[in-house]
C-alpha cells in the first residue's frame, strides 16, 4: 500500500508541475501576443490601459493586466511573472486562478483610485507584486516548511527589485499599482487557502488530517505599474 500511494504522490506531484509550467508558458505567450496585436494596430491596444476616476474606465481593471506598452515593458514583466506564477500555480490551478483574480481586480481598482490624474496605467506587474506578496507569506499561514522556504528563496532573489517598485520616485513606475496588488496578494494568502482539517504535501498533494492519502508596468503618460 505505501508504494501505491508513493507512486500516486509522485504522479499527482508530476501533473501539477506539467499544468502549472503549461499554464505560465500559455499566459506569458499570450502577453507577447497582445504586444504584437498592439504594435501592428498602431498601439490600439493601449487604451485598454486604466486612466484614474473615470467612471468609463472600471471595463478596464482586468484587461489592463494583460496590456503593455513596448515590447521592453513586456519583456521585463516576463521572467518574475513566469517564475512566480509557476511557484503559486503548484498550489493547484483552480486557487492560482482564485488568486490571480483577487489580486487583479483589486490592483485594477486600486490603480483606478489612487493614481495620479492624466495617467494610463497598465501591465503584469501589478499581479507580480501580488503573487511576490502571496509567496511570501503563504507558507507562514498554511505552516508549511517548504512554503516558507520558497518565501525566503522568492525574497532573495527578488526582494530588491521588488522593494525598488516600491519607491514613489521612479518615473514612469506605477509605484501605487505596486503596493496595491503587493497588498491584495498578501490578502489572498489568508482568503484563499485550503480547507481546514487538510495539508498539503511537498509536492501539493492533499491528505486528510486524520490518515494517509498543495518588475515593472508602464503607462503611457509616464506612470507604470
């Protein structure tokens, strides 16, 4: 019996890491695809962008994290949202999703509110710094020891840049996008979690409790995020 539930351990393990590298791969082409929409239309795509405290402008909130302004914008977005949403989305796809929802929505309203007038704000990044926020603290919430090692790895390589997003004096940065979706993915660690009464394994595989058996974004007119 332990080796059949081993060999099960290790193919449900096997899959979530195909379905979240797939997945990533997918929603980063994607990105690169729109670019290109973008650049070939002339750069239509940018008005799916946020422009603040305009009522018209809330059709915008999630269309707006898909959108980029250059190639370069979506490149810098691309290695930190691959790598990040890879590591949230071995959780299991369906609560990568619930959380890449959250976060979205709520930087995209958070944006619509707070940033400056006469701006146009969009990009991944907003999401990265969520997924940033929710590696870091999912571990803590769930006790997991192989969470917190990934939050501790994730602030190693990424804390800098991510703390450097964070500074309202870069040009051009969305800083208020930034600590928004930083904000709502930290939030999405404490809503989005499993069940209690169940652990999730090393590699993401669920047990009952009782026996054997889970950067930066531009804006056209000078603000990013």
């Amino acid at each position: 019996m332990t080796g059949v539930r081993d060999a099960v351990r290790a193919g449900s393990r096997g899959e979530r890491v195909l379905s979240a590298a797939k997945l990533m791969l997918g929603w980063v082409a994607l990105l690169w695809l729109l670019e290109l929409v973008d650049v070939v239309s002339g750069h239509a795509l940018d008005g799916f962008g946020i422009v603040p405290r305009t009522p018209s402008e809330l059709v915008d909130v999630v269309p707006a994290a898909f959108v980029h302004f250059g190639f370069a914008h979506v490149a810098a977005n691309t290695v930190p949202l691959l790598v990040l949403g890879f590591l949230a989305a071995l959780g299991g796809i369906r609560r990568f999703v619930a959380v890449c929802a959250l976060v979205v929505v709520a930087d995209g309203l958070g944006v619509w509110l707070i940033s400056p007038s006469g701006t146009n704000t969009a990009g991944a990044s907003g999401l990265i710094f969520g997924l940033f926020g929710f590696l870091l603290v999912t571990g803590f919430v769930e006790r997991r020891p192989l969470g917190v090692l990934i939050g501790v790895l994730v602030v190693a390589v990424w804390g800098g840049s991510m703390l450097a997003g964070l500074a309202p004096t870069q040009s051009g940065v969305s800083w208020q996008g930034h600590l928004v979706g930083l904000v709502a993915g930290v939030a999405a660690a404490f809503l989005v979690r499993p069940p209690r009464g169940t652990a999730r394994l090393t590699g993401g595989v669920r047990r009952s409790a009782r026996g054997p058996a889970g950067p930066a974004a531009r804006t056209r007119t000078g603000r990013s995020r």
